[in-house]
C-alpha cells in the first residue's frame, strides 16, 4: 500500500461499513486513526487497472512482547470485486507477507452473517475458534462475532 491509496482504501471501508457485516465502525476512521490502528509492514492493496479494488492489512492484538507474532487481521473488497477470486489473492499474499514479517498467528473476527468471508478464511487454513456471544451492539443490535485463527507452519514453529 502506498501512501496515496488512502483515499480508495477508505472508500473501501465505507462500502464494508455500509453492508452492516464487515465492522462495527459506523464511520470511517481518519488517516491518522488508520495509520496508527494497522502494521505499517503489512498493509496491502489488490489493483486493477490501476484502481484499489481491495485492500488487507493487520493489527497488533496485544503490546505484550509474548504477542508480538499475532495480530488480527482486516480484509475489504469493493463491491464490484466480491466473487471473483481476489480476496483469496488479497488473503493469501497477507499471510505471507505477515509470515515474512514474524507473525505466526492470525486472528479474523467476522459476523456469522457473513458467510462468503467465513468461506474464504476456511479456504486458506483458518479454523473456527468459537463464537463471541453478543459481542458489540451494531445499529442498537447485539451481534455475536466468529472468532477464525490460523496458526503458521513456518514462523513460531521451534
């Protein structure tokens, strides 16, 4: 990701927050909430024909120094983009590139609703945790949340 493609990036985001079951956000950070929530090494963009069509990249889930290879990670689509094979790219290419940054866990959190991005975490090696029961109110709705991880077979092995 360049530092340009913020403005598509967020456009992206608003798009997820619009679905009502990507985020719990209901707005769209600033560039600086953003720039200061994700890995600065492990922010990615999918492309085509110049354009941001999707965009992936990681958060630190702890400041402890026993988690500092696992992270949370967050992917988004333009809507025209859905169903065409490219978040499988887009997720692939972040867990490599997270592997190559040290981390060995990945963790997604996503609404049960969402059915194609459970599918799409399952296609790539994540598993089930469990469920985050009522986990945050969406739009005055308690929502539970699904809680996918995916341990690395190359990093954190010794």
């Amino acid at each position: 990701m360049k530092e340009s493609d913020w403005e598509e990036v967020r456009e992206i985001y608003i798009e997820g927050i619009n679905t009502g079951n990507a985020t719990f956000d209901t707005t769209p950070p600033t560039k600086e909430e953003w720039n200061k929530k994700y890995v600065e090494d492990c922010r990615l963009v999918i492309r085509e024909a110049g354009k941001v069509i999707g965009w992936a990249a990681l958060l630190p889930i702890s400041t402890k120094d026993a988690f500092y290879g696992v992270a949370e990670l967050s992917i988004y689509l333009s809507s025209s983009s859905v169903g065409k094979g490219i978040g499988k790219k887009l997720l692939d290419a972040l867990i490599k590139e997270s592997e190559a940054n040290g981390f060995w866990t990945l963790q997604a959190g996503v609404f049960p609703e969402n059915e194609a991005s459970i599918k799409l975490h399952k296609s790539l090696g994540f598993r089930e945790v469990g469920i985050r029961e009522s986990l945050g109110k969406l739009d005055g709705i308690w929502r539970d949340v699904l809680l996918m991880e995916r341990r690395s077979k190359v990093v954190g092995i010794d």
